[in-house]
C-alpha cells in the first residue's frame, strides 16, 4: 500500500498533464462556440466525478446505517468532502461558459438549480459533521446523505426529460460527438477520477489518525488522576 500511493501519484500527474495538452491544444476547435466549448473538457468530467463521489457517499452512509461501522462514516465523509470540491468547479465552470455564449453567469435553469442544490445540500453535510458535537451526528449526518443522493439522478436526468436552456446531451439522446473530443472527455474525465481517488486516499488516512488521536487524548482524560484539593494548615503561635 505504501508503494502504491506514490505510484497513483506520479500517474495522476502523468494524466493531469495530458488531459490539459488534449484539452488545450489536441482537441479540434468547436464550429460554433470555438475555444469557450473547451471548458467542456472540465465542466463534464468533474460533474460525473462529484455524481461518483456521492454515490459512494450514500452507499458508506447506508453501511454505516446498518453496521455503524466507523470506517464507513469515514469513507462517506471523505467522499462528500471531495465530491463537493468538484461539485463546485462544475457550478464554476458552468459559468465561466455561459456568459460568452448566453450573455449572463447564472439563469435559474430546471439542471443548474438543481445542481446548485444538490451542491447546498452536501455542503450542509459537512456543516452538520464539523461544527455538531452531538453522538448522533454521524447517524444524522448519514439520514442527509440519503436525502442528497436523491437529486443526482433528478439533475443528470433532468435534460433528458424536460425542455432547459442547458444544452442537450451530446451522448445518448439522439446527441452525438467528434471521437476526437470523445477520446479528450474521456481522458479528463479518467484523470479526475485518479485525482479524485489520490485526494480520498489522503484524507482517509488523515481522518483516521485524527480520530485516533481524538481517542487517546479522550481516554488519557478519563485515567487521568484526580488532583486532591490542597489542605490547610494551622500554624499555632509561639509562647
């Protein structure tokens, strides 16, 4: 295991590097939009990354649910963690896009609203794991994952189904796409997923040497011997 983390490292890199050549220079220039629709090579991969992200969030907390297992409860908060960070360049890129080629950042379409609340919800998750102390947070914590993962399927589907101002889908839907920029997607979107991975790797292991250190320090309080009060003396005058 210890080999492997720098491995995933150096590969990571190798892909990040890559995806951003592909993305910049190797894909062909779109005819309509130009080199804006290259933001697309971002803005999709990292919504897929952070849709991965919660559905593993949701399937730790139903574990944890079931077994109250801790290291489930750990595994569903990293990926919250992490799933929210690439929720947010999703919502950021998203926008950076839409004002060259709508004029404005941010309309309250049908997929973006959505998105922004799913984005609202798992931040309210990690609100709720940082700032409560109760012992139920956790199981609370993991009620509200539920809940979360509830709106991915409604903002990935949300397209298909209803009429939106955000473009169709460009895979499946009748849609389609120039294999060269399928290839480029495709790479990104692998390289996120390693990032991705590298970044839960660390904080797992950050959060379980947290917690063992919140452990030792709260059994070392509850052995830790009472100090006895101090005693008065009497000094009694000389005759």
């Amino acid at each position: 295991m210890k080999r492997a983390f720098p491995i995933l490292a150096v590969l990571t890199g190798v892909l990040l590097s890559y995806a951003l050549y592909e993305a910049l220079v190797g894909a062909p220039t779109e005819q309509t939009m130009g080199d804006v629709q290259r933001i697309f090579y971002y803005h999709v991969p990292s919504a897929l990354t952070a849709f991965i992200l919660f559905f593993i969030n949701l399937f730790a907390s139903l574990i944890y649910l079931v077994r109250r297992n801790n290291k489930a409860d750990i595994v569903a908060l990293v990926a919250a963690e992490v799933g929210v960070v690439f929720c947010t360049v999703n919502l950021v890129t998203g926008s950076i896009w839409a004002r060259p080629v709508w004029g404005i950042w941010w309309t309250w379409d049908l997929r973006l609203t959505l998105t922004l609340v799913l984005w609202l919800i798992y931040v309210s998750y990690l609100v709720l794991r940082r700032f409560s102390s109760s012992g139920q947070t956790p199981l609370l914590a993991a009620v509200l994952s539920v809940f979360g993962a509830l709106d991915v399927p409604l903002v990935y589907f949300s397209i298909w189904f209803f009429r939106t101002q955000h473009p169709q889908p460009v895979i499946g839907g009748g849609g389609s796409i120039d294999p060269r920029m399928l290839h480029v997607l495709l790479i990104n979107w692998l390289a996120f997923s390693c990032f991705a991975a590298l970044v839960c790797w660390s904080r797992y292991r950050l959060e379980v040497l947290q917690r063992e250190v919140d452990e030792t320090l709260a059994l070392e309080a509850l052995l830790e011997p009472r100090t006895s009060q101090p005693r008065t003396s009497r000094t009694g005058s000389d005759g």
